[in-house]
C-alpha cells in the first residue's frame, strides 16, 4: 500500500514582519497573503513540550501570554516547514507549510489586524 504523504500546492513566495513586527505576513506564490498574530502563533505550537504526548499535558498555551512575543529566528526546515525561534527562549517548534496556510486568524483576530 503506497504511503499518502502531506502536501501543499502553494509555496511561499515571502515571509515579512509587519504591524511592528507582531505579525507574520506570508505571500503564497498562487496570490494568497495570510497574515499571523505572533502572539496567536506562538500559542499554536506544536511540538511535545508545548501539547504534551497526551492532552493532559498540554500546557494550554493563549495568545494572553505572549503579548509581546517576537520572532528572533527563522529558517526553512526542507521544502515543508519552518523552524521558529521566540523571544522566550523556546525554539523546539516545527511549523509546517500546511499549517501556516490554514492557521488563519479569526475574523475577531482579523479585525485587530
């Protein structure tokens, strides 16, 4: 049985701060812009010490608590992912390409944009 493997048609076509550096700003080459609150962003790691193994240690991270985050590294992981470094220290968090595209904010979210 051939294994079914996650993609994403759209790529990145660039990746900006804005909004004093509160926001992510992604252009996706099909004209797509997607625009991420850090503070949102940041609360929706993914990763194990974030979320846990199990849902009873998740730390149940909101974007109350990082109303000041901003990003202080990013890099490419492969031609799926981007590796995000906080300004919290926390750097274990993988944020793939599929996610970023559908991670968008709320229309309440949106509308503090």
């Amino acid at each position: 049985m051939a294994q079914k493997h996650d993609s994403i048609e759209a790529f990145p076509e660039s990746l900006e701060l804005t909004d004093d550096d509160s926001v992510l700003q992604i252009v996706w080459d099909d004209g797509h812009k997607s625009r991420l609150r850090l503070d949102a962003l940041r609360a929706a790691c993914a990763c194990a010490v974030c979320q846990g193994h199990h849902p009873s240690q998740s730390l149940n991270l909101t974007p109350d608590q990082f109303r000041d985050i901003r990003i202080t590294g990013l890099a490419p992981v492969g031609r799926y992912a981007y590796h995000i470094v906080w300004s919290d220290g926390h750097d274990t968090g993988i944020y793939t390409l599929k996610r970023l595209r559908e991670m968008e904010n709320s229309p309440e979210e949106q509308r503090n944009l």
